[in-house]
C-alpha cells in the first residue's frame, strides 16, 4: 500500500470483508471517493457502480477486502476484470481459487522487524 501511496495511485481502499453490511459501508466511501452520486439508491446499487466503475477505469486503484468471511458478497461486488488491483485477505482456504494465493504467517511482536520493545 505504501508503495502505491508513493507512486501516486488514484485510490486505495481498505475494506471489511467479514460480512456483505462491511463490503456495502466501505464500497459506500469508495463511491464518495470516487465521485459517484450515492442518492436515492441502494447500498447495493452503489457497490454495483463501483464495481462496474472499477472495472471500467480501474487504473492505479488498489481495493483490499480484509478478513473476508462472506464469499457470496466478494463475488457480488468485488472487481473481477480490468485494471484495478485487488487483494483479498482471508482464513477461508475457499478463496484461494479466486485467484493467486499467497500464505502468510502469524505475525507476533517478538517477529515484527524494527518495532520497539
């Protein structure tokens, strides 16, 4: 995220994942980010915009999903063609075929590089 912060991209979200209210809210901000008129529709009909806006334009936009828990709402609003860039973060071994998977380790402090004890 910082290197995109640095390089100037047009938009980097961070987005709760754990259930399709949290996707909703935060594709809400994304939308006000975006420039997108929210009024007088849906929060599905606003996350459906951004979608379809991200896949249309998506070019130096990085959307995180974290903690993803509810497949069925990745899938619904969740960018999956174009130019934006998406991760997706999850303990659910499901999402691993929505694209390339990467394993992570459990971060504990004694191995977080540089921080103070």
């Amino acid at each position: 995220m910082r290197v995109c912060r640095t390089a100037g991209w047009r938009l980097i979200a961070w987005i709760n994942g754990e259930n399709e209210t949290d996707i909703l809210l935060g594709l809400g901000t994304v939308a006000d980010r975006l420039g997108i008129d929210t009024s007088k529709k849906s929060m599905r009909e606003v996350a459906m915009e951004v979608r379809n806006r991200l896949e249309a334009d998506g070019g130096r936009c990085l959307i995180v999903f974290d903690n993803v828990a509810d497949l069925d709402a990745l899938h619904r609003y969740a960018p999956s063609m174009g130019d934006a860039q998406v991760l997706i973060t999850s303990t659910d071994a499901a999402t691993r075929s929505l694209g390339k998977s990467v394993s992570v380790d459990v971060f504990t402090e004694s191995r977080v590089p540089g921080l103070p004890y």
